[in-house]
C-alpha cells in the first residue's frame, strides 16, 4: 500500500479517535494547528497519521491473510516422490509445447497408469508446485 494511502487511513482513524471529544473539538485540534501554524505542524501530523495508517493497514492483512491463504492451497496435494516427478515431467513436456495427448501416450509407453496420469493432470491445472 502507498505512502498516501496509508495516511489518509491514519488521519481518518486519528480524526474518529480524536471525535470522542466531540466533532468540533476534533476540527478545531487538527485545524487550528495546521493553521496556526502556517502548515509547519503537518511536520508532526503527517509521520503520525502514516504509523496510525500503517499500524492498521498490518493489523487488517494479518486478520485477512487466513482466509485468503485457504484459496492458494492446492485441492490435491502432492502424495509422494514418484507424483511430484510425474507432475515435473509434464510441466516440462508442456513447456516444451506437447499436448496432453501426447505427453499422456509417452507415459503410458513408459508404464505409468491411467490413474496416476490423470492426477498428476488434475494437480498441473490446479497449478500445484
């Protein structure tokens, strides 16, 4: 998240923390010191609503992040050394531009199962690594 982002957050926290005191108290705190200070306390407001933006920006992702890594995970997971090379060697043949046809047939000449083939399919559409 951007610098500018993070600071409006903040003055928006930090102006809802300082409206406990009442609207007006809030305005005339943040107002007045900017004004009376010809903008030089915008030294002061700036740094501080960026820590209050970013202290809640992290506290957010660390609240989503859960839920979001529960999308990443692969729905098959790997079972063993002979699966993950199975899923290595059609990646490869893909990138070298085989059909699944192709690289399917070349399997089966080799003495891979249908089965095996077909999860080891399932797992490279499903972008497991």
């Amino acid at each position: 998240m951007k610098f500018f982002e993070k600071v409006c957050f903040g003055f928006i926290v930090t102006f809802l923390l300082l409206c406990v005191t009442g609207v007006d108290n809030a305005i005339s705190i943040i107002g007045l010191s900017i004004i009376c200070t010809a903008g030089v306390s915008l030294v002061m407001w700036v740094p501080l609503w960026w820590l209050v933006g970013w202290i809640v920006v992290a506290i957010y992702q660390a609240i989503a992040k859960p839920s979001q890594g529960d999308r990443d995970r692969p729905v098959n997971p790997i079972k063993d050394a002979n699966q993950q090379a199975l899923v290595n060697y059609m990646k490869l043949a893909k990138s070298k531009g085989f059909s699944d046809t192709q690289i399917s047939t070349r399997l089966r000449v080799e003495g891979w199962g249908n089965e095996e083939i077909t999860e080891a399919q399932q797992l490279l559409s499903n972008n497991v690594r």
